[in-house]
C-alpha cells in the first residue's frame, strides 16, 4: 500500500515528535532525582502472571490505565483500540463475529469451530471468543495489549497475541461513586459502585452499569433510529484473606445486551432498491475507484438485524504462599447466550413480487441463537524474585462446549432451473414414486400449482455442535547471568481436541431452494473430529544499560490449534479439518523508563503457516468464502510509544505503529484457479496508526480544571483478501480517516465531584470501520459523528 504525500507528512510529524522526545537528555530527568520514584516509573503491569514494572519486562505491551480508559468516554473496545496503534478490531454483524487483529494478523471467521489468533484474557480468565469481553467495559484498572506468540505465559493458545484485562479489585476503604454520562442522540450511561470492608480480612465491590443509545442510523422504513444498543450488569468481587499466606478472590458477573446492530449502510449503489431514501450518493465504482458515500446514515430494511447477549460468569482465584513460592489456582465457569437476528437482503421491496429471482428482489432474513458453556482452571507456581533463576510454571485446561441453531427464510430459487430437480427428489423420496420422468415432474408441479417467485418463501435451519477441549502445560523463566544480562526461556506443550456435529434440514414442504437456502436434496448429517498437538518455545536476552533503559532480543514461536469451516451453508468439502495456524516471530525492543519519561520501541518481523482466514471460493458459480488455511503470510514493522510527564501540569502519550503484513504464498480453495497473490496485503492491517494525547491540569482557587485532547490516526486498509485472480475489489478498501477528541472537567473537593464536557470526532470526519460484504455493505460507528455530551461523577 503506498503512501500518499499527506500520510508522509503525518508520518513524518508523528516521527518527529517522538524522537525529539526520545532525543532529550537523559540527565534532564535522571540528575538529581528524588529519592521516591516518579509515577511513571511505578507504572506496573502482570502480564507475566507478575506485578512488575512496566519498563522492565521483555515484552512488547501497551498498557491502557484507567484514567485513559475513562478519557475515551466509549462504550466498548471499538473505541479503545484506537488507543493501541498495533491493535485493529473489526466489528461484526453481531458480537460473536466480532474480531481482533494484532500486527495485522487475526482470525475474521463465521465458523463456531474455530479460535482467535488473538487471545482475550478477563481477570486472569481466557475467553473463547472475543466478543464475550467487549459487550460491555466498565470499571478498569487497565488494559494490557501483548504483540506477538504469548503462549509460554498464558497456556491457552494466543499466536498473534493476548489482550489482557484487568477489572478494579476492592479495598479496605468504604466509599462509592456515582456516574451519569449523558450523549448527544438519547445516548447516556450510568454507572455505581459501592465498596469496603465487611470483616477485618474480607474486602467486597459491587458495580453497577447501565446504558442506552438510539442509534446512529435511519430506518427509513418504519421512521426509527437503528445500530444502538441497550445493555444493563453488574460485577461482585469478595477478595478475602483467609489465612497469613492464602487469599482468595471471587468474582460473579452478569450481562445482559440488547442492540438494534449492526445495521449494513449502502455504501456504494446495490442496484436492490435504488428508489429509496437509503439510495446512496455515489457513482460506484469509477475508474477502479470506489466513490463511496461516507455521510450515509440511513437504511431501508423491513427486518432489524439485532443481537441479543446474555452473560453469566463466576471465577475463583486462590493464592497460598508456600515460603517464598507462590501457588495460582484460577477457577473459572461462563455461560454466554447470543442470538443473532440479520437483515440479509437489504430493503424493504424484497420478497413481495410474483416474478422469479434475480429479475426482482428477494428477501433472505435470519435467526441464529446460539449458547456457549465454558470450563477452565489453571495452577501455576511462581518462584521468588531476586534469585538467580526466576521463574513460573503452570498447568491448563480448557473446555467450551457450544450448541447454535440457525433459520434463513429466504425467496425460492430457480435462475437455472433447479426446481425440476427437487421436486423430482421430493416424488422420490416422500411419495416413493421410482425414478420419477420429466413428465412427471411437470405434471405435479401443474396439479399442486407449485411456484417459485420472490413471494414464495422457503427457509432451512441447520443445528450446530462444536465441542473443544485444550490442556496445556507451560513454563516461562528468566536466568541472571549477571546483575545486568538476563537469559529468557519459555515452554509450552499443547495438546487440542475440536469435534463437530451439522444436521441441515430444509423446512420447506417441497424441499426447494431458496436464495442462500439449500433443498432437501442437501441436507446435511455431518460430524468430525480432529486433536492436534504442539510444543513451542520462546528464547531470548535482556540487557540493562543503567540510566539509558533496557533492550532486549526474543525468538517464539506461536500456535494456534486446528479447526472446521462450520457454519449454515456448509458442505461435503469443509468437513475436512483445518490445520493448525503457526508461527516464528522475532522481536528487538528497547525500554525506557527514567524521571519523567517512558518509552517502549520494538522491531519485529513474524512468519505465520496455514494463516487461517475466510477465503474466496467461487467453484460452485457462486463466489462466497470459506474458513481456510489460506496460505503463508508474514508481517514485520516497528512500534513506539510514550509517555512524558512534560510538566507538573501537562503530561503527552502516544503511540506509531508501521506495519507490514502481507501475503507470501496462498493455497486456493479445492476447484478455484487463482493466481499468485505474493505480497498484497493480509485484511485488516492498516500499513500506519498513531495517536497523541495530551492532558493539562489547571490548578485554580477550589477547583482543578482537567484538559484533555487525543488525535488518531489509521491508514487505509484492505478488508478482505484478494480474489482469485489476484486483485483486490475497489469496494473493500476502506479509506484512512483522522478523529479528534477532547473534554474539558471540572474537578471539585479533591474529586469528590466532577462535571466533565465530552467533545468526540471534533473535525466531523466520516469513515467506515468495516466492510461486510456484497460490494456495497459497511458499517458506520458511533464515533464517525461529530457529538457531545456531558459527565457527572460523585465519589463519597
């Protein structure tokens, strides 16, 4: 992807700045430092199952703190990742298809038999999908972001890397806080928290949230906002001291969502209704460029995509000193009910008219709830620090058992011809008539006045049973060869069992086709099983250089585990497993952390196997993707961010991200020719994302008046892979696109109370995040608009 004379020079100035920061002195901030160290220096993190410094661990990780997490006023992690240049995340239709991507490697699938490259970790507690944790973010310490293969530290497969969460945990002290935040657009959010002590050694929480929006979208149909959501739960933690040496920490969480999202804009012209208000304002495709209409908001469906989510999840955390080692016992159980409703034909005409497809419009509408039941529990023994030898071992298992039906009521289909053929199959097999002629056929169609139209709707629901079951045993330790040389290892042995189960079964009285609806003749009976094994390693030094921060070099290897394409449509050929997906990633960093400024930089280049992906397969006349391994990729780039406390009053951070991921041999589906597709760009992974945030403390007579502003960058990117001959289609690339923040509080009695005016995308700058598919379907988020808001927050 090139770089446009406008993206260099705002590269260019992001670069700028953050080496003329990097470039000041040392003894600036280091010469005749206090005895206590900065705040920025205590920054600590556990992403190595540890409570350590920030800029002392070898690892590449940003760390969102709370007060950062605050200052994004967002509802989920759609708005938090634009925090973490590394970090993409593609928001699905519904949240179970929701994706992150780190250094541009992820797993986009529809598939409920395969797993993220990137693992997601909530309190110490592995998720099997990403969407479970990001319906709701409320009530943070921070959010940690690993780069890169984690899996000698977290058991639990994690390739490309882990987004580690970390909620509040209570204290001793009894106090509460009051939270209404208040949007543009009938959006608000309100939030409560009460916490302290019950007993001498049992502390408690309890949190509250609630929150609402109307949407951003137009329903033109029935005159209704859309693509907002309604969301309502609550967190207990007892965090109890049982004896000297063992604590305890549980934790029960519900919540329940129900979203009106996420409704596909028209972004460029489908052809389907271009009559409608919801027609967009574009040319389509001019000259091999997409004229897309970035200020469309409004839809023409006559069915609401909507997704509910109910979630249930309890965990148990022990801790026992045994001298100075300490054992880990996490426990962990959650329950996730998600059921998806999709508009799939897009506008409001569809399936009304007594013509046949594709002459006409049709309609396709779905249901799909589905349940998961997830198990883990984890033991790990930690060594003391200050040894020699420092290190961690663990133990790890993992079962998430998955139940989902799925109905498409869709128009009939016959373009070529196919309703001769079912009914012939429908004679044969339901009225036992032998081998049934033409004439046949014919004659019965006439007699029972059979059609198929638009208006004759024909639907089939496929049942769905994944079943997986991983256990692990890892290690992770460093040696101290001297007071500033440090030798890192890692060991992972991995052992993954998936099954599957797909009954298809069409709900039609005839068995007919219908546009995305497979005949009776199709249905399906399948089932399958794959285990696969792995062991991985990572190595690596680390070297102290004093007062100039620290560096250190690393080789791992990542895995993830095998898969099935399984998913409504499926067919005799994706019942073959899908191989595991690994990788070789190296990484040079180098760290600083003195006085009052912080830097992390890292180099690194990794090579993925089997990169596991949705790729294009069009042998059956009708192109739609598949969950494949799509081919061999790598990636390679460099990251850096900071953060300087400039003043006592102003404080900037920021991050760059440059980024490189792109295809190096890909691997066509069985039946497709393609061509060679080496070196275009692996989806979702934007070349550059940097952001800078400064914020300022005015210091007045019984007030503090807190500023804060954030500009975020992305670089176009590519949201699909190529198609087979090897080109990208013009509709995929998604344009690059800026947005400006900012808020302004009023901080009252040492924070007791706080009113804080919010001010999101300043500029008004209009973009898509997504592109869904039909070459014309995207989403808008929220934060495409310009809007503002208000905040009020009492702590007692």
């Amino acid at each position: 992807m090139n770089l446009s004379n406008s993206k260099l020079n705002k590269l260019g100035l992001a670069v700028a700045t953050a080496l003329s920061i990097t470039a000041l002195p040392t003894q600036a901030f280091a010469a005749e430092a206090a005895d206590d160290e900065s705040e920025i220096e205590r920054i600590t993190v556990t992403s190595q199952k540890r409570v350590e410094r920030l800029s002392e661990i070898p690892v590449a990780v940003s760390v969102l703190r709370s007060d950062q997490i605050d200052n994004t006023f967002t509802a989920g992690f759609e708005g938090l990742q634009t925090l973490v240049p590394s970090v993409s995340f593609r928001k699905g239709t519904t949240t179970r298809n929701s994706a992150i991507t780190v250094r541009g490697i992820g797993t986009i699938s529809f598939s409920v038999a395969a797993e993220p490259s990137v693992s997601t970790v909530v309190d110490g507690v592995v998720l099997g999908r990403s969407g479970q944790a990001f319906t709701d973010l409320y009530d943070l310490e921070r959010i940690e972001v690993l780069r890169g293969p984690q899996g000698t530290l977290f058991g639990k497969n994690a390739s490309a890397g882990v987004v580690n969460i970390t909620t509040k945990r209570p204290t001793g002290e009894t106090e509460g806080m009051v939270e209404a935040t208040l949007l543009q657009d009938n959006e608000y959010r309100l939030k409560a928290k009460i916490e302290g002590a019950i007993t001498d050694n049992v502390n408690a929480s309890l949190v509250a949230t609630k929150s609402a929006f109307d949407g951003n979208i137009f329903n033109v149909y029935n005159n209704e906002q859309v693509n907002g959501y309604d969301k309502e739960g609550m967190r207990l933690m007892v965090d109890a001291e049982i004896s000297n040496n063992t604590n305890m920490l549980f934790i029960f969480e519900t919540m329940d969502a129900d979203d009106d999202c996420c409704a596909d804009i028209e972004g460029l012209p489908s052809g389907r209704n271009p009559a409608s208000e919801a027609a967009p304002n574009s040319d389509g495709i001019v000259n091999g460029v997409a004229d897309l209409d970035l200020d469309q908001r409004r839809v023409d469906h006559d069915f609401e995509s909507r997704t509910i989510d109910e979630h249930t999840a309890f965990s148990m955390q022990l801790e026992h000193d045994f001298g100075d080692y300490t054992f880990t016992s996490i426990t962990a159980y959650r329950e996730w009910e998600n059921t998806e409703f999709r508009e799939g034909d897009f506008t409001s005409i569809a399936g009304e008219s007594t013509e046949p497809v594709f002459g006409v419009p049709f309609q396709l509408h779905d249901i799909g709830p589905q349940s998961w039941d997830q198990f883990s529990q984890e033991f790990r023994l930690t060594s003391p620090v200050g040894q020699s030898l420092e290190w961690l071992v663990g133990a790890f298992f993992w079962q998430k058992d998955s139940e989902r039906n799925f109905t498409r009521d869709a128009s009939c289909q016959n373009n070529n011809g196919q309703l001769a053929s079912e009914i012939g199959f429908y004679l044969e097999n339901e009225l036992g008539v032998a081998n049934p002629s033409e004439q046949d056929v014919a004659d019965f169609i006439s007699q029972e006045g059979i059609t198929c139209n638009a208006n004759d709707i024909v639907s089939a629901t496929a049942f769905m049973r994944t079943e997986f079951n991983n256990w692990a045993v890892f290690g992770d330790g460093r040696y101290h060869v001297s007071e500033d040389f440090r030798l890192l290892f890692g060991l992972r042995y991995t052992d993954d069992e998936v099954q599957f189960m797909h009954n298809r079964i069409s709900n039609d009285v005839y068995g007919r086709r219908g546009v995305g609806v497979r005949p009776a003749s199709e249905n399906t009976n399948f089932d399958g099983k794959t285990t696969e094994t792995n062991t991985s390693v990572k190595l690596g030094a680390q070297y102290d250089l004093g007062d100039m921060g620290m560096v250190y070099a690393t080789y791992a290897q990542g895995y993830k585990g095998p898969g099935f394409n399984v998913f409504y449509n499926m067919a005799e050929k994706d019942t073959a497993a899908i191989g595991d997906e690994v990788s070789d990633s190296y990484e040079l960093g180098y760290k600083y952390a003195m006085g009052n400024l912080m830097v992390n930089a890292a180099i690194f280049s990794t090579d993925i196997e089997g990169f596991q992906a949705n790729n294009f397969d069009n042998s059956s006349g009708v192109t739609i993707t598949r969950l494949t391994n799509a081919g061999d990729v790598s990636t390679q780039g460099f990251e850096i961010d900071f953060l300087w406390q400039a003043t006592d009053q102003l404080s900037l951070s920021g991050g760059l991200a440059s980024v490189d991921a792109e295809i190096d041999e890909f691997f066509c589906p069985d039946g497709a020719a393609c061509t060679d597709r080496s070196g275009l760009d692996v989806p979702f992974s934007p070349d550059l994302k940097y952001n800078l945030t400064a914020d300022y403390v005015w210091e007045m007579d019984g007030m503090e008046v807190l500023l804060n502003a954030s500009y975020i960058y992305t670089d176009e990117q590519f949201a699909t892979l190529p198609n087979n001959n090897g080109e990208f289609n013009p509709a995929v690339l998604l344009p690059d696109y800026g947005i400006l923040n900012a808020s302004v509080a009023l901080s009252f009695n040492d924070d007791a109370y706080r009113v804080t005016f919010i001010g999101k995308n300043l500029t008004d700058e209009s973009f898509f995040t997504t592109y869904s598919g039909d070459s014309f379907r995207y989403q808008v988020p929220r934060d495409a608009d310009r809007h503002f808001g208000v905040q009020f927050r009492a702590n007692f």
